[in-house]
C-alpha cells in the first residue's frame, strides 16, 4: 500500500519488496493449526494462500513472482480442504485461475475453469458464463 503512494521510484521497490518479504514470511508461517480457523467458512490456509497468489500473479515481471504464484494457486486447488470450502470462494478461486490459463494462452484449460465456477451457484457464476459465452 506504500508503494502506492510514493512517488519516488527507488521508495516505491523498496516498499514493494518490505511487503513481499512479509508476505512470504506469512506463508512460511502457516501449518496445520491454520487448517482449522475459518474466516468466511473458509480455512485460513487457503484464504492467505489464495491472497498470496492473487498478489503474486498481479505483480510485474519484474518481481520474479510469477511462478511462485503459480505454486500457491496450484497449492489451494489441490489441497483437501479445498473441496469443502463455500462455493464463492471456489468460484473466485476457479477463475483467478482462468485468467491465469488465458495468459498462459490455453483456452481448454480457462473453458475448464470457467465451467467449474459457471456450474456453482455462487455470485461469480453469471460472470464465468458471460466469459463461456465470449469464448
């Protein structure tokens, strides 16, 4: 949020990567005690892994993040409790990572995505059909 608001380039990195580096020290921090608390009825694991990658993949590329949001994305769609949580979260999940399919330029893993959170009958359904239907 800093580096939002500070016009000197140079303060602007560093305030960048002062909060990078705590965001990466949150997710070296969470274990299986963070499985249980829910926020939204969701685990804390997953909302602070989401939120990483969600953060990770918005970056420019010239943060090098790219793939570890990639990873986290990954880790939340494979992990067990994934299953389990509110379909809005899922549906948000689910198309965080169609947009990620669509600039990685495959269209049948995005159609993949967006069917999953378009079949929900969470409040992102109607957006992923409207993006099924520009497809």
């Amino acid at each position: 949020m800093r580096a939002l608001t500070t016009r000197l380039p140079w303060r602007k990195m560093s305030h960048t990567e002062d909060g990078l580096a705590l965001v990466d020290k949150a997710l070296a921090q969470l274990g299986p005690v963070h499985e249980a608390p829910l926020y939204r009825g969701v685990p804390a694991v997953l909302e602070a892994r989401f939120i990483a990658a969600s953060t990770f993949l918005n970056l420019p590329v010239m943060f090098n993040r790219r793939e570890r949001g990639r990873q986290q994305l990954d880790e939340v769609l494979g992990h067990p409790l994934f299953d389990a949580a509110p379909a809005p979260f899922k549906a948000v999940v689910w198309l965080r990572a169609a947009r990620l399919a669509d600039a990685d330029q495959q269209p049948a893993r995005r159609r993949q995505w967006l069917e999953k959170a378009a079949a929900t009958n969470a409040p992102q359904a109607a957006a992923a059909r409207d993006q099924l239907k520009a497809l």
